[in-house]
C-alpha cells in the first residue's frame, strides 16, 4: 500500500481559507438573485419597500452580531469567568501559547457541563474570549488542552468569528428578504398588487419568487454549515503551527470522539458552529453538521 504524503499546514490553511470565501460568494450570488427576482415580481414599489426593510434590520443584526457576539455566546452558555487562582493551568497554557503567537491574551471562561468542548467568540484578536467546559479541564492532560486551546487561538488570528459573523448576517439577511416577500404577497393579494402590462410574466416571476424565498434560507444554512466546517480544518492547521506538533490536538479530538456525549439541551443551535465540536448529536456526514467528522479530521492531522 502506497503511504499518504504529508500534508503541509501552510497549503491546509491557504486551500480552506479559498474555499470559505468561494461559499460565502455562493451566499452573496443566491442573495443578489433573490433580489432580482422579487423586482421583477413584486415591481419597483413593492422591492423598494422590501429593500428598506431588509436593509434596516440587517444593520441592527451587523451592529448588535458584530459587537456584542462574545457577550451573547458567554450568556447562551452560562459561562462564568476563570479565575487564574481556581483554574492556573488553563491560564498558564493560554498564556504561553499566546506568547509563541504573539497574540493578546483573550479573556477565559467555563462553561457548566461534564461533556468536552471549547469555543472561543470576539470581533478581534483584542476583544477575544476562549470558553471551555469544566469536562475538558477535567478530562485532558496538559498537552491535550493546549492542543485545544491552540485550535481556539486559531479562530481568533484567522479572524474566523468575524468572518462567521458576516456569514450569519448574509444568512440572516436572506431568510429576511424571503418572509418580507412571502408576507407581502398577503397584503399584495388584499390590496390588489401593482398592475403589470406583462401579467403573465409577472406572474412567472412572482411563483419563482415564492419557489427562492422558501428554498433560499435552506440553501444558504447548508452553506453557512458548509463553511463552518471548513473553518475548523483550516483552525486544526493553525494550531498545529502555533504548537509545531499535531499530538496534543489528535489526542485531544480521539477523547472527544471516545467519550459518551450528553446532548447539550440548553446550548442555542445558533452557537453550535463555535464549539470544537459539535455540541448536539448529529450525523457527521450531514450536510447540515456543523463540523467535519473528528474521524477526518485525525486523519488530516496524522499526515502533518
């Protein structure tokens, strides 16, 4: 049997940085489309109101996702802050892998649950936040956790929350412009609607506009997943640049992977994509997992 080369971790994050920006471009596309094709079946009228509302709600959803994205992750999980005297070690870890990365040391917090998972949440580097559960700071040895950690700290060099963010705002502006739409045809259909030369034309376009605004949301969850599993195989590779040793983060997945999970219950779906691993029992293989199976991911790492 032929052996598998070795991957480099520099072309890992190069390759998966590529293809996250070419699905979120697919996002952008189905967008523009939408667009287009509520103008066309609603009118000018009915697409100026649909964009003013569309574009109101998107800017307080940027606002409140972008500033605030830590705050609201830390409440959905009832995280509480780490104390340096209570948890040293994962202070310690941290700070080291910070130092080798030259990046600033993000604030820590657990998270109340047996099971082992992490995540780490902020618009930047200076305004970071690693959250890990008391299971993983109970369950890892020392080079398991700063191979976590150093998964985490990937996240906030990559800019990957930021860039998670502008993803769910372009989703979350999709599913806004799809129920407007769906709704205003309601109204439309009590207040007569915009009279049409083209009646039939129009009323192609309006069924095709119904067909996007009901398939469109699904579409673009099925690539906001899709990027979030990208994300993590390209923060798998940062940390094994961080640390210079795959190990620590192959042991640490292997434990995920061996230990009987309880469904986290209490855990917002919404914040699912942010955790190493999936938080919620789900067929990894689904397109609509938020994270790639542990299985793969070992394997990639084995080969750096």
């Amino acid at each position: 049997m032929k052996p598998q080369s070795r991957i480099s971790f520099h072309d890992q994050i190069s390759k998966n940085k590529w293809k996250s920006f070419f699905l979120i471009f697919i996002i952008f596309l189905v967008l523009m489309g939408m667009g287009y094709v509520i103008g066309l079946a609603m009118g000018p009228d009915y697409f100026l109101i649909i964009m003013v509302f569309a574009i109101i709600i998107s800017l307080i959803y940027i606002v409140v996702g972008y500033y605030k994205s830590d705050k609201i992750a830390l409440a959905s999980v009832n995280a509480k802050p780490a104390s340096q005297s209570q948890y040293p070690q994962y202070h310690h870890s941290v700070e080291g892998l910070c130092l080798a990365s030259g990046l600033p040391k993000p604030r820590l917090f657990v998270m109340p649950s047996s099971n082992i998972n992490a995540f780490a949440s902020g618009r930047d580097p200076e305004h970071a936040v690693i959250c890990v559960t008391e299971g993983a700071l109970n369950k890892f040895d020392k080079q398991e956790l700063e191979g976590v950690i150093g998964h985490e700290l990937s996240h906030i060099a990559n800019y990957d929350i930021r860039f998670m963010t502008l993803t769910a705002v372009l989703v979350g502006m999709v599913a806004i412009m799809s129920q407007i739409f769906l709704r205003s045809l309601w109204f439309s259909s009590f207040s007569g609607g915009s009279r049409n030369k083209n009646g039939n034309a129009q009323a192609i376009f309006m069924v095709i506009g119904i067909v996007l605004a009901i398939l469109a949301p699904i579409v673009v969850m099925i690539v906001q997943m899709a990027i979030s599993r990208k994300r993590e195989y390209t923060a798998d590779a940062s940390a094994v640049k961080f640390i210079r040793s795959p190990t620590g983060l192959i042991n640490a997945l292997k434990k995920i992977g061996s230990e009987h999970t309880i469904p986290e219950k209490k855990i917002s779906k919404a914040v699912a994509p942010l955790f190493i691993s999936n938080p919620f029992k789900m067929k990894a293989n689904s397109i609509f997992a938020t994270h790639p199976p542990l299985k793969k991911r070992i394997e990639v790492l084995e080969r750096m």
